[in-house]
C-alpha cells in the first residue's frame, strides 16, 4: 500500500512543493531558537515545530481521504486501525528526508550539529497528524456545550481542542527538550530531545490507532463520535 500513497502525493505535487516551502520557516525558527534564552526559546521553538507539523501534514492527505469514507479502505487486508498506521510510513520517510535536507543547509551555511533535531522531530509530528486525521466527522455537537464545560468556558473551546488535538498535544510536550537542545548543542541534551521525540510518536501512533478503531462504526448512520 506504499506505493499507493506515494503515487497519491505525486499526483498532488502541490502539496509536496508546499512542505518543502514549510520546512524553510520551521528550519530559519529553529536557528533563531538557538540564540534565545528562557521563555522566548521555548516560543519559538514551538513556532519551528508548528511549520514543521503544517509541512508533514501535507504529506498525511492519503490517510485524510481514507477516513473521508472508510468504505475506500475496502480494498486493504488490514483492519482500519492497522492501515491508518500503515499511512504513517511514508509521510515519516519523506518527512525525514525533507528535515535532513534542510539539516545539511543549515550545517552548510555554519549552523551547529544540532540542526540534525530537525529529522528527530518528525516521527512524533507525522503521528500528530495521524491523530487529527483519525479525529472522524466534525463534532459540531461539541460547540454547544459550554455549560459543561469546567469554569463556565466556551464550547468553541471544547471542538478547537478536539479538532487539534494531536499538534495541541506535540508542539508543547517537542518545545520543552527540543528548546532545551536547540540552545545548549549538547550530546545530552540532543539524546534527551530524541527519546521524548520516541516516546511520544508512539503515544500518539497508538492515540491514533485507538481513534481509527471507532471511526467504522461512527460511520454508521445515526452515531455521534467520541472524543
């Protein structure tokens, strides 16, 4: 099924030129984050990761037209949840490949080995994607519960929470080592950026999985989706 997905986006070519054109700014943010301190790194480098989440979500449409109707899916021997996953696969590949190459820029133009964090973000950012793709259909139902929302919020909140929830998720838990590495350039650091980046792509693979799961039943007519 690989191959479908790559020929997929090769017949899109737009949004291939598009994740090149959003790992610039997330590479350029990434550089200003090292020479911040404090707060503002931390801003910024969740800035960086925003681009990079924007470019490696349009590598994620196959998965987006699968979950549009997953009558599509009929063709594929694999549970739904199982071939969610599977569309993770090659979004990471040409993610990866895009991060290294805006990594070798960097290095090129005089930037430190800890342009190289770039690549590590990825997994993590494409299973975010994963995540928001598996969400099903719209929950408008949720905007109209502000009543039961905790401190009297706003539904509204409620449905951008849910609409959003893997890059709401991955961009803050990213920022706190990735910063971290970004300002020192140390072994360490770049070790502890790359075992969270691990820990949490498998989180959200798995979030993503359990989201898929449903998403065949919440087709069903009359079925309202879960959180």
């Amino acid at each position: 099924m690989f191959w479908r997905d790559a020929l997929s986006l090769l017949r899109a070519p737009a949004r291939l030129g598009r994740a090149v054109l959003l790992t610039v700014p997330a590479q350029l943010c990434a550089v200003l984050a090292h020479g911040t301190r404090g707060g503002l790194s931390w801003a910024v480098t969740a800035v960086a990761l925003i681009f990079g989440y924007l470019a490696v979500a349009q590598l994620l449409e196959p998965a987006r037209i699968e979950t549009d109707d997953v009558r599509r899916a009929s063709w594929s021997p694999f549970p739904f949840a199982g071939l969610m996953l599977r569309h993770a696969v090659v979004p990471v590949v040409l993610g990866v490949v895009l991060a290294a190459a805006g990594s070798a820029v960097v290095m090129s133009a005089g930037g430190g080995a800890e342009a190289w964090l770039a690549p590590v973000a990825v997994p993590a950012l494409v299973a975010a994607g994963l995540v928001n793709a598996c969400r099903g259909a719209a929950r408008r139902d949720l905007m109209y519960r502000s009543s039961q929302v905790a401190g009297g919020g706003s539904g509204l909140a409620v449905f951008a929470a849910w609409y959003a929830a893997g890059p709401a998720v991955a961009v803050p838990v990213l920022a706190v080592p990735f910063s971290g590495a970004l300002r020192s350039g140390s072994l360490v650091s770049f070790g502890q950026a790359a075992v969270v980046g691990l820990m949490l792509a498998v989180v959200l693979l798995q979030w993503a999985w359990s989201r898929a799961g449903k998403l065949p039943a919440q087709a069903r007519p009359g079925h309202v989706g879960q959180l």
